[in-house]
C-alpha cells in the first residue's frame, strides 16, 4: 500500500508490515504533530502496508479499586482497516489464517507527521489474528475501495518514542486500485450480469498446536478456518432463474454433493478487463432463498432476492500479470 494523495487528504494513514500487527490506543488531539501523517505497520519484517483506520489495543489492569490494583496487565484486541494492493501488501500475513502456517507474528505501527517522520510507535508480541472480514462488493458503489478489516490479539506491547523516517513505500497506479465495484462472478446457474452485490465470508481462524520433534515445545499455527456464509444479491432479471435454481435444490431439504460448487469471485481493474485478484469458494451449497427480502413501497425500481451459502474452503490469490 502506499502514501497516496487520498490518504493525506483523509487524515490519519495507517501502514502495516509483516511481522507484526498489534493493538495500542493513540489518541488523537488537534496538537498532536501526527494527525495529518500516516501510520505504518510491520508485520514480521517482510510485508508492509498503509492503513486507513486503526484502533490500537485497550492496555489496562484487571482489576482495579480505588487504591489497589490487581492482576496482571489485560490487553484487548486491535483492528486494522486496509487496502489490498496489486503487490499483495499485507495479504500473506492474513493468508495464513486460511493457508496455514505460523499463528503468532511480531508487529509494530510508527504514527509519523506528513513528511513522514516517526513521532512514536508501538511494538506488539506474539500477535494472533482473530478474525478477517471483506467489504461488500456492491456494483453503485463506484468509488469505494477494496478494504479489509483485520484483528488481532497482542500477548505483549512495548511503546516506542519518535526518530527516523519511515521507508519508502510503492505507489500503485491509479487504474490498479482496487474498487469493491469492479468485480464479476463466476457460478452455475446465474448469469455475472444478474448479480448487484456480493458479501463475502468473514474469517475466524482457528489454532492448532504443531510440534517439532518429541521433546520440542508446541507451536500454534492455523487450522482450517471458521467462515461464514456468501450471500449474492440478484437483480430482478435474474429472479426466475434463482427461483428455479433455490426450489431444484432446497425442495427436498437436502443439498446433496452434485449440488455443491465452486464460485470464482475476479477483483477487476478500472477498465474491467484486468483481473487483479480472484476469490475461489469451494463447495459451496445453497443454504436460504430469499424471493424479496425487502419489499417497501414507493421505493424506486424492482426489488432484489438473495442467495445464502455455505462455504467449505475459500482462497484469495493476487493476480501478478
């Protein structure tokens, strides 16, 4: 991700590298010499990226009283809003909730002024992600970019003072920003065309232990994770098609193997003839039709149905050419 004009203009730029992604509270005041900078965030060492929202995590006792406290220190989660971008950016951090691999990462967010010099920072300790989720991609919303939401648990935060600049980062071209506009889908049964909008599954990893050898201490990494369901919103020409489709597969109340599929999701560019990255949903079954979930009247144009279901698997690849 990179420092655009976008971002100064929207105040508070949030970057990410990865190696570590934590959660620290800032708080922002009108004297604060960061409020029209960028924050950036490293996760591990190898992936870096800006952020467009931050909330650092909660740092507090466990329990306090009046004159006693006790316990020792509670940390809360962080959430980190941020853009894909053609190079990937901070995606194989948040791959591996659903690739596998490593559970636990070290992050860490510099806040620096516009010119891009570091104000303070915050370095965070065996950092787990706990949960990922999409924006809905909506074919009228022709400006709003393709960002992810990410949290995570810190176990450990250290808090650093200001000095130094923070790296040059990529510019990506305008063209190859990703909006959540620009997409088609793949499936059987409905026409790209027909469908309005797309809601991608959240993501809820799940940790396992993994040992080395036999006397060798576990070390956490991802499961398969935990999704949620895919709904697809269908344009009024495409409704008989998706009647007939739901009755064909939920009459009998049950969706047998045949009437699982793989739905491809391609992240376009501007011009809708470059595909920048690729949703792959693997087996997925038709779980609720809804023939007309929002009827109201004096509402212009026809009104939509919905498709409901569930996921086995799901991957995201970027798109290098």
């Amino acid at each position: 991700m990179s420092y655009s004009t976008r971002s100064k203009v929207t105040g508070l730029l949030l970057a990410a590298v990865a190696g570590g992604f934590a959660r620290t509270s800032f708080s922002q005041t009108p004297v604060d010499p960061a409020i029209a900078g960028v924050t950036f965030l490293t996760v591990g060492g190898c992936c870096t990226g800006t952020l467009t929202r931050f909330q650092a995590p909660s740092y507090e006792v466990d329990d306090a009283q009046k004159r006693k406290m006790m316990g020792a220190p509670k940390i809360g989660e962080a959430t980190a809003v941020f853009a894909l971008t053609p190079d990937g950016g901070l995606l194989p951090w948040i791959a591996g909730t659903w690739e596998g691999g490593p559970a636990r990462a070290e992050t860490s967010v510099r806040i620096a002024d516009q010119d891009y010099n570091i104000k303070r920072g915050l370095d965070m300790g065996a950092c787990v992600i706990t949960g990922i989720e999409w924006p809905e991609l909506k074919a009228s919303d022709g400006k709003k970019h393709f960002e992810v939401t990410a949290k995570w648990q810190a176990q450990n935060l250290r808090f650093t003072s200001g000095g130094g600049q923070l790296p040059p980062l990529p510019t990506p071209l305008p063209e190859d920003e990703m909006l959540a506009s620009n997409f088609t889908v793949t499936m059987t049964g409905l026409r790209d065309e027909w469908i309005v909008s797309v809601g991608l599954p959240k993501v809820t990893p799940k940790i396992l232990k993994e040992a080395h050898g036999r006397f060798a201490n576990q070390s956490p990494v991802y499961g398969a994770p935990e999704l949620g369901t895919l709904t697809i919103e269908i344009a009024p020409d495409g409704i008989e098609a998706a009647s007939a489709m739901a009755a064909g597969i939920l009459q009998d109340g049950t969706c047998d193997q045949s009437e699982l599929q793989d739905i491809l999701i391609d992240m376009k560019d501007q011009s809708m003839k470059k595909v920048l990255g690729t949703f792959t949903l693997i087996g997925c079954g038709l779980k609720k039709f809804d023939w007309a979930p929002k009827l109201e009247g004096g509402k212009e144009g026809l009104a939509t149905a919905t498709m409901e279901f569930l996921v086995e698997d799901f991957r995201y690849k970027v798109d290098h050419k």
